[in-house]
C-alpha cells in the first residue's frame, strides 16, 4: 500500500499560489502550494556521501485526483548566470509517474548513484502536473503545474564563497559583478545600493533581488541611476546579502561617470553627419492592403504590482486576433495574482503559460507573444529577454483550454 505521511498542519506556513514554480529561494516557507491545490515539501533537497536518499512528500488539496510525471536535469549555469538545463540519469527517483487522489498524500523517493567528490553537483527534479481531459466550453484556460525542486549534492568538504569581481559606475549605469569561488553554491538574497552626497548624506538607495549562483558562476547585476541624483553622488557603497555571507564594496563617484563618453575630436569629425541629399520625388503609393494577421510578436510588461501587470496584459491579449500560440509568462517576487477574467481565445487556439519566482520584494513582470509554434515560442523568448532577470526554467507547458484561471489572492513571504 503506497506510504501515507503525516504533514505538517497548513497553518505552519504561508503558501505562495503560482502557475509554475521553481523553488529553492532563502526567504520562501516550508512548503510551497500551487494552483492546482497541491502542495511539496521540503522545496529543496540535500545529500552528501552520508545521505545518499531522501523523501519528498506531495500532498494534493484539491477535490479531483492529481497526475505528475516526474523529470531529473542536471542544473549548471553559463558565462552570464543563466540556469542551464539538461536533462539527466545520475539521479534515481521513483515513482515517475504518480496518482495522488483528492486529499490525499504520497511519498517520492529521490536518491543519487554517486556522491559528489571535490565539487558540488546540483540537479532539478521537475514534478509536472498531467491535466486531465477537459470539455472545452467557449473561452477557457487550464493551468498545468510545473514545480523543480532543486537537489543539492554536496562535496566532501564544502566551502561557500564568493568575490566582487568589479564595481563600475558608466552613463550612470552601476554594474556589479559577483563571482563564487567556492565549490558549493550560495543563494544572493539581495543587492544593496546606497549613494551619499559629498556631506554624507543618502541621496540614493536601491535593493536589486538575486538568485542562486552555483559554483564558479559568475552574474552581473546593474543599477542604473538617474541623471539628477547621479550628479549629487560622491559615493556610492553596496553589499551582497546571500544566505551564507555578506559581501561589501564601494566606488567613489566622480562626475564623468554619470554622462555618456564624450567623443574625441576625431570622433567628433568622424561622426559628423553627411549632408543631406534633396529628397525623392515620392513614389505614387500602391493601394492600401489591410495589414496582416501577426505571426510572431513579443512584449514585456512589467508593473510594482501583479494585478497591474496581469490588467495590462490581458487587456493587451484581447487586441489580439487570428490563430496562433501565445506565450505568457510571470514572475512574482512576492506572489499576489488577481486575475479578473481569462483572454478571450478561440477554440483553435493553444495557450503555453510559465511561471518563475525570483525573490525580492515587489517586482513583477508578464511577457507575452503570439508565434507559430512552440518551438518558435522558445526561441523568441530566449532571444528576447534578459535571462538574468527573468532566468526561465523550462520549456513553456502545453496547456489545454478550461476554465482554471479564477480570482485568487495568497499573502507573500515576508
């Protein structure tokens, strides 16, 4: 008979309600629930060559059975920070596919064929959710849920550390450089920034959240600071909270740092413009055609609030038209979805809808598109947006269309 365990009562943490959630973050509660009405805990897992197996525990809360098949990637981060995924058999883990009825619970059982020697290994166990079969009834939307827990091999002797690489202040752009030197990772919780003027006082402060970086990544966070305080500045200091250490630095700000370069003379002669030709007689325009539908568009929104950004969005997804994929996607800081009412799609239409929690406090942002094909979806995405801000997990998740997007509202960590 499959293993019943006893959880820890609801009202020991704050749930955070997201479409689909990575985990792992320093500040985020024992347990993390997602919209479907189902719930993981721990979020995160650690072995080492003592503890070689470990027990995750998925509790469903909803009153309809629950399908996850399970996925194991090997979790590295590339020259810039990004979160690369490939997937992996070092890890053992069972069941891979699972059914847990309606409140109900069941254990997974994930384990590692080799413990880590001189370096930790990090991994990410994606637990997805298998909809199931939905009558379509006009213009609705099903959420699948995508959670990775995040499994920390750990070395025979670990050592957490990190450096600034360089602090740099150009065009009033702050850019800083954190590097981990250690061979385990550690989680940046924050980046501070504070500027005092010549008299010493603050005339400028900032907080930039974070993310894991793993061992020998490097990231680069940049601050940009307007024109009108930059010139106040005479000092600018910063400190890299992470969940291990502090890290601290500063620059002294001199004035040629908050303006462009200014070109040298033979720039300046260089870059003089050419003198205008007389300008053509017009062509006569050919008759005006009706534009055509879009096959592929992207845009980013980004809002203090989620339930602005969502109220933009969809306000912008209803403009609209014609078959095609959309991709959707949201980070919440500190998770608080108000979703009035779903896009009015077409049954034709197929909906790719993701989601990343990235820490910090108060920063939201949807982006969205209209494309040919997932796959089209992907790239644009790639090529699109900075992912060391939005720092995507997975592939985008097919999603059917039914009528789970529903007003909804869940209190942030603190």
């Amino acid at each position: 008979m499959a293993e019943r365990p006893k959880l820890p009562p609801v009202a020991t943490a704050v749930p955070l309600l997201l479409w689909t959630l990575e985990a792992g973050l320093g500040s985020i509660p024992a347990f993390v629930q997602a919209a479907g009405a189902w719930r993981v805990t721990p979020i995160r897992v650690e072995l080492d060559a003592r503890t070689r197996s470990a027990t995750v525990t998925v509790l469903n809360e909803g009153d309809e059975p629950l399908h996850l098949q399970m996925k194991a990637f090997e979790w590295v981060q590339d020259e810039k920070g990004n979160d690369q995924y490939k997937e992996t058999d070092d890890l053992i883990f069972f069941p891979k596919i699972m059914e847990v009825g309606p409140n109900d619970a069941r254990i997974l059982r994930v384990g590692l064929k080799a413990p880590a020697v001189a370096r930790e290994r990090t991994y990410r166990l994606f637990l997805e959710e298998i909809p199931a079969p939905r009558k379509a009834e006009g213009a609705q939307v099903a959420i699948a849920v995508r959670f990775g827990l995040p499994i920390f091999v750990k070395p025979i002797k670990e050592e957490a550390k990190g450096v600034l690489d360089s602090v740099t202040l150009s065009d009033g752009q702050l850019s800083v450089v954190v590097r981990n030197v250690g061979n385990a990772h550690f989680f940046i919780e924050s980046v501070s920034v504070q500027g005092k003027d010549a008299g010493g006082q603050v005339v400028y402060d900032q907080n930039v959240s974070g993310w894991y970086l793993l061992s020998g990544a490097v990231r680069t966070y940049t601050v940009k600071v307007p024109p009108e305080v930059c010139s106040k500045l005479s000092r600018l200091d910063l400190r890299v909270k992470t969940d291990r250490f502090e890290l601290k630095g500063g620059l002294a700000v001199q004035a040629s740092m908050c303006t462009a370069p200014k070109p040298s003379g033979a720039d300046r002669e260089s870059t003089k413009p050419a003198p205008s030709p007389p300008p053509p007689t017009p062509p006569t325009p050919p008759p005006r055609e009706p534009p055509p539908a879009p096959t592929s568009a992207f845009s980013l929104i980004q809002a203090r609030r989620l339930d602005e950004a969502v109220r933009v969005s969809l306000e912008r997804l209803r403009q609209w038209s014609g078959p095609g994929w959309l991709l959707q996607v949201e980070i919440a800081c500190q998770p608080q979805t108000i979703v009035e009412d779903a896009p009015k799609l077409r049954p034709p239409e197929r909906v790719y809808l993701l989601a990343r929690m990235v820490g910090g406090r108060s920063c939201y942002a949807l982006a969205y598109g209209i494309f040919r094909s997932p796959s089209e979806a992907r790239q644009a995405f790639a090529q699109s947006v900075d992912a060391t801000t939005l720092d995507l997990a997975s592939p985008p998740v097919p999603l059917s269309i039914t009528d789970a997007l529903r007003r909804s509202q869940v209190p942030g960590p603190r």
